[in-house]
C-alpha cells in the first residue's frame, strides 16, 4: 500500500470533479445571486449532516463578505426555531440526494412564507431542485472514497459552489478590502487591514547619517539601529539609504577601497518611502513588489517620522 499515492488519487479525483462543475452553471446561478443581491432579509442556510456542515462554511463565508447569513439545522428548525425566518429572508437548502426528509420538510412552511428559496443537489430531477425557485447542480461523477459511501467529491463540490456564490456577490456588491475589514477585527488579518503604518512603525533612535559620515560610522550606526540600514539625511531632509547589503556588496566589489568611503558614495538615492497613513497590508504589497524588507516612513512634509520593517507587519 502506498500512502502518498492513495492521497495523490484522492485530490486527483476531486479536482477532476470541481473542474467539471463549471460546465453544470445554469441561468439559475445568476438569478440566485441577484435574488440575494437585491434581498432586504437574510441568507439562510440549511442541510443535514456532511451538507449541513458545508453549510455552516458557507453561511460563514457569506456573513464575512458583506451577506448578512446564519446557519439553520433542519430538525431544529422544524421543531421551533423556524420562527428565525421572516418573509424577506432567502433560504439555501442543502441536500446531495435532494431527497433528504429534514430537508424537504421545511418547503411547505418556506412556500406558505412566501420565501425566495435556492437549491445545491446533485439531481436536477430531485423534490427539493423542484420545489425551489433556483437550483444549482453540484452533481459529481465520482466520491474520492473508494467504496462510494463517504461524502467527499461531493462535499467539496458543495463547498466550492457556496464559495463561488460568495464571491459573484462580492463582485456585484464592489465588496472592497476596507469592508472586509469590517468583520474581521481581530488577529494578523484584522491588523493589517485595520491599522496604518503610523500605528506599528518604529520611531525612537532612528538611524541616521550625513552624506559625509565615514563607512565606519555607517556600519556602526547600521548595527546599532537593528533596522538594517541607514537613513542619509542632510537639512533635516532625506537623501538616501545604505542597507547592510549595500555594505556587503561594497566589501566585495570594492574592497581596495572600501574603508575610505562615505555615505554620499554607498547610498541609493531613491529609497522606497510610504505615508505614515499607509495601510499595513499595502505596505506589505510594496515590500513584497520590490522584495525589501524595510520602508522609510514620511509625512505630508516629506519628513522621516519612522521605519516600518517586515517583521513589524506581523506576517
């Protein structure tokens, strides 16, 4: 038995029947997102067992992106907590069969209701794609399980259509990185978007130089700033920096040299500086576009205020 071929099979078999899932798209996907786009209400969500649990992904995924969205367990639903659902909400109903009873229970209420509803099965022919306004195919030809009983190809496939639901939405409502911000407050991904580079940057004991300043004061002021790199400064404005790669490099090309040197000779005259307003994450993207791993922070004078370095971004 070999381990890793079995799992090579495995994720060869599913991506095989997510590829194919593109070409299952109907008009019904389009009308479902402009049902939810232009709903006053909710985005309910419901299913039973391995569905029920891509639902609660879903749901998830939708209430971080700007959709207002819960998740429902059918039975609970069924036994008193249909009260959740008021008329202007839409409600997604989640069955592979299509033919799941918990499921197909909650539709008489839903049509009284008067509720727009959305299907995902694997049979176009099923009672629930019949019994609701939108349906959208997550049929699979093929379960990663070799003995074709546990839900994986098909589960995986609920999972991508509720993603590219959530992500046609995004697109309709110009869903931007600021909103996403929004909900997500907390940890690395909240920090980024949330706090600028004024927040985080490092201002006390910046190290600096004059154009004049000899190359063994430069490698002293580099080592004792820890930002690895010099800022050069003349009338109280920017000129130009000297990384420790500079300082490297110098060593090898120039090393007959090297010790009589001075700033003003080692310095790159066009630093990369970023407003002290910056974003964390658009700092990041700059960092990342021109693989450095410090930024001159400046203000609306164009005067350094602070240095921004990677490992500050909490990445």
């Amino acid at each position: 038995m070999n381990i890793l071929n079995i799992a090579k099979q495995v994720i060869e078999i599913e991506a095989q029947q997510i590829a194919n899932l593109a070409g299952l798209l109907t008009d019904d996907f389009e009308q479902a997102v402009h049902a939810i786009h232009g709903s006053t209400g909710k985005l309910i969500i419901s299913g039973m067992g391995k569905s029920g649990i891509i639902g609660k992904k879903i749901g998830a995924t939708f209430a971080s992106t700007g959709t207002p969205s819960f998740f429902l367990h059918p039975a609970e639903a069924y036994h008193g907590d249909l009260g959740m659902i008021e008329k202007q909400d839409i409600v997604l109903l989640i069955s592979n069969s299509g033919e799941t009873d918990e499921v197909l229970q909650l539709i008489p209420f839903l049509k009284a209701q008067g509720n727009i509803t959305l299907s995902m099965s694997g049979n176009p022919q099923s009672t629930l794609a019949k019994n609701t306004h939108y349906h959208l195919n997550i049929a699979v030809e093929k379960e990663a399980c070799p003995l074709q009983l546990a839900p994986t190809s098909s589960t995986t496939a609920t999972l991508v259509m509720g993603d590219a639901l959530a992500v046609a939405l995004m697109q309709v409502r110009n869903f931007k990185d600021e909103n996403f911000a929004k909900f997500h407050p907390g940890g690395s991904l909240g920090r980024r978007l949330l706090m600028s580079v004024k927040d985080i940057m490092q201002t006390e004991a910046l190290p600096q130089c004059s154009p004049e300043t000899a190359i063994s004061d430069i490698v002293h002021t580099i080592t004792q700033g820890k930002c690895g790199l010099v800022v050069i400064i003349e009338a109280g404005k920017i000129k130009g920096v000297i990384t420790d790669g500079d300082i490297r490099r110098a060593m090898e090309e120039r090393s007959s040299q090297f010790f009589s040197l001075t700033a003003h000779e080692l310095m790159s005259s066009s630093p990369r500086v970023i407003d002290e307003q910056t974003k964390l994450t658009e700092a990041s993207q700059i960092m990342e576009q021109h693989k450095i791993n410090a930024l001159l922070v400046i203000n609306p004078a164009a005067d350094l205020v602070g240095i921004v370095q990677l490992y500050d971004l909490g990445l």
